[in-house]
C-alpha cells in the first residue's frame, strides 16, 4: 500500500503527492488547491513538479499585488 508523501515550505504550506498525478496543497493543515501532473514517476521527480507550481503561484502572486499597488 503506498502512502502520500508531503513536501514541506515555509508558511505551513504542505504539498501532498498521493503517488500518481495529483497534489494537494495544504495551507496550515487546511487543503486550498490542487493540481495534476501526469509526468511525475519517482519522488524526485514529484518534488520537483510541487516547488515549480508553488513558485509559479508566488510569482502570480506578486505580479497582482504589483498591479493593485
């Protein structure tokens, strides 16, 4: 039986891979989001998927704080 495996950042976010295609995001143990990457076959691989999409949201994030100010 395999079990998730999370990826932990800062700010009590949590990145959960149930081992095939999805990813929760956590966000102080409440579950925000989610998103699918068909291409993640190890851990390695899974990690890196989770901390582009988390980098990809900040970036976004910024760019609209940028643009209310």
């Amino acid at each position: 039986m395999k079990s998730d495996i999370r990826f932990k950042y800062e700010d009590n976010i949590e990145i959960e891979w149930n081992g095939s295609a999805t990813f929760n995001v956590f966000n102080g143990g409440e579950n925000i989001n989610c998103f699918t990457d068909y291409s993640c076959k190890t851990m390695e691989q899974a990690q890196k998927s989770a901390d582009e999409w988390l980098e990809e949201q900040l970036q976004e994030e910024k760019l609209r704080n940028t643009d209310s100010n």
